[in-house]
C-alpha cells in the first residue's frame, strides 16, 4: 500500500463515520472534521461518496 493509498483510505473512512454519526448531516459532520461544508462536499465527490437521503437515514420512520 503506497502512502497515498493509505491516506486515501484515512479520509475516506473517516469522512463516512462523520456523515454517519451526524445522520448524513453534512454541516454537523463539516464541523466535526474541521473542513468547510464545500470542502467536505468536495472530498465526497473525490472519495465518491454521497451522504444519506432521508429514507436511508431512518427508515423506521417511513409510511
């Protein structure tokens, strides 16, 4: 695994544990990973990634 790999990864998965824990909240997970929302949306795109939509956030909740 090169270096830039591993880094990769990093960010990824940190960026997905955000999303989730603020429940596809992409300002709260911003916040939490010290980036601008535009960044973080930025990196989403890099890494592609896309945060939750609200049925995938709860769906215990639908009709």
């Amino acid at each position: 695994v090169t270096l830039r790999e591993a880094r990769d990864n990093v960010e990824r998965n940190l960026i997905s544990h955000a999303i989730d824990r603020h429940n596809g909240n992409i300002v709260k997970a911003a916040e939490e990973l010290g980036v601008s929302r535009p960044t973080l949306y930025d990196l989403l795109k890099k890494h592609n990634l896309t945060p939750l939509t609200s049925t995938e956030k709860a769906p215990d909740m639908l009709p």
